[in-house]
C-alpha cells in the first residue's frame, strides 16, 4: 500500500524534492521536445490510429463503421445491424467527451449501462453534434465512430461501475514508466474518465497490482459504488498489457505518449486509443513523481539506443517495479 508522503496542500520545494512533473514541464521538455507535430494526427484522428495499429498488428477494439456526413445518419440502423451493444466516439475527442456506450437495442429503444432507454432521435441527435465539432479538439468539425462493444473481463465486475475500465501506460522512447488503471462509478457517468469523478488505481509496472488508489486527488481504499477492495486489484494478463503499450512506441514515432488498454474477455489485451498530450493525474495515483523515471529513461537510452519492446520492457520492470506491496 503507498501512502501519500505529503498532504493536499504542499510547497513546490516539497513537490519537486518528490520528482512530480507539473503542465509546463511535460509541455516543453517531454510533450514539445519529443513528439513531432507531425504526428499528432496520427492520435488525434482516432480512425487514423484504428488504422495504423491494424498495419502493424497492434491488437485493437473492433471497428463497426464511421458516420462522416449529416445524411449518413439515416442508415445508422444499417451500420449496427447484428450489434446489440455498441459504443458511439468522436474520431478527434478528449477526455472522454461524447462517448455514448449502448449495451442493448430492444424494440428500437437504445439502452445506456445506466438502464436509460434512448429513441433513435436520441442517437441522431448525439452523433449531429459529434458532426458539429460539440466534443472534438478546439470545436473543429468532426465524424462519428461506432466500434463494437468491449466485453470486459469479468474478474473487474466488482470494480467498476456501469462501464469499461481501462489501463493507462505513459510510455516514454518506448519504456513504460508509470501505469494506472481506470474504474467508472456513477458520479463519472460509468465513463474511466478521472476528472469526471472516476476513479484512478495506481499499478506496479512489474506485476500489475494496486499501489494505491485516489478519487478528485484524495486517497481511497474501497470503490464507492460496489465496495470492492481496491488493493486486492491485479490486472490478468499484465505482460501482454504492458508490452502492447511499450510497442505503441515503434507503431507511432510519439516520444511521450498516453496508452489506453481494455480487457477484452476474449481478445485480451486491446489498445482503445493513443493520447500525445497525457494528463499528470497518474502520479497521484501512483503517489510517485515522473520526473526521476524520465531522466533515468533520458540517460539510459544513450547507452542503449536501440532495444526491441520485451526488452524495454523488462528494463522498466526492473528499475521501476514496487519491491514489496
């Protein structure tokens, strides 16, 4: 268990002392430095890294189809048929924004996790303004996705609320540095989106367990909504997790990268989505800095220019692992 060494409130002297990596800091020296502009749209464009991942056999969510145009709309019916669930995303969102996850389609109602019963009007409605640029960066016009729905694995039922949890990666020149995962409760709308109140479990890159838990930056030990013991969370299959993350690396050029992984029950590991401007969130969750693993990341490479993923990944495991949980 990793308890917080400092309290909500702390200098900046304290905060640096403790490695944590503050918005500048990550904008100039990791973010600006190391990820090429060039490339953003390879991770802003959600179809776009759909596409590059299936080019080099990057396992991922199953794509049903994309509405681009107003009038395509009205075949939506068409693009889901043989789906009963299915989940509705705006190609250049962030955050979590716009995301309509449909579970069941009975009697032509559309039903949210929550039970929430939507017409076809509902849908028609969401996807004109996902059209509109209602949930994309900076507002500009956008397309809808529908990708199949993610049958997530049921030993994460008592952690989650309504939703899909997933696990985020920051992969720096292709080493995983720090890991958490992802739990939707009700006061995020069943969505894994920290700001919206979900809640973040910080992991231990070697084995995949909780070290620590947060929910809005505070520290918690049970999820508020089911209960479940959050530091008996352990996520299966951790080294085809952590390996589809360190070689998302080779797949994009990103320097600094966000990757987020879901749990496919029979797929296993899958990438949901790559993010070239990943949040700070992750430290608290971790109760760890990012600084001190970058810089180690920064020299270590200099020495070791070229290493493929496993190998990467076994260094990270071996330098940044928790010793005793």
């Amino acid at each position: 268990m990793n308890i917080w060494p400092f309290s909500k409130y702390c200098s900046p002297f304290t905060l640096h002392h403790l490695g944590i990596m503050g918005m500048n800091q990550r904008n100039v020296n990791y973010i600006g430095r190391y990820n090429s502009r060039s490339l953003y749209p390879l991770v802003d464009n959600k179809l776009l890294t759909k596409e590059l991942a299936l080019k080099h056999k990057v396992n991922t969510t199953m794509l049903i189809g994309a509405i681009k145009h107003q009038y395509e709309i009205a075949n939506f019916v068409q693009v889901i048929k043989g789906h009963s669930g299915f989940c509705v995303k705006p190609a250049h969102g962030s955050g979590g924004k716009g995301i309509l996850v449909i579970v069941k389609t009975e009697n032509d109602l559309f039903y949210k996790p929550n039970g929430q019963a939507l017409t076809f009007s509902d849908i028609e409605r969401h996807i004109s303004n996902i059209l509109a640029g209602l949930f994309s960066l900076g507002g500009k016009q956008d397309f809808a996705l529908i990708e199949d729905l993610i049958n997530f694995d049921d030993i994460f039922a008592d952690y989650s609320y309504e939703g899909v949890p997933d696990v985020r990666v920051i992969v720096f020149l292709g080493y995983p540095v720090m890991c958490m995962m992802r739990l939707s409760t009700e006061s995020s709308d069943g969505k894994a989106n920290l700001h919206q109140g979900a809640v973040g479990v910080g992991l231990c890159i070697r084995t995949g367990k909780a070290v620590r838990a947060v929910q809005k930056n505070l520290p918690i030990f049970k999820h508020p909504d089911t209960g479940a013991d959050l530091f008996k969370l352990q996520v299966p299959s951790w080294d085809k997790v952590i390996n589809l993350a360190a070689s998302c690396y080779d797949m994009s050029g990103l320097g600094y990268i966000g990757t987020d992984i879901v749990l496919d029950k029979k797929h296993g590991p899958l990438l949901l989505e790559l993010n070239a401007r990943p949040g700070l969130a992750i430290q608290t969750a971790n109760g760890a800095g990012l600084l001190p693993r970058l810089h180690f990341i920064e020299q270590f490479v200099k020495r070791h220019p070229q290493l493929p993923p496993d190998e990467r990944v076994k260094i990270a495991q071996q330098y940044f692992g928790v010793k005793e949980l």
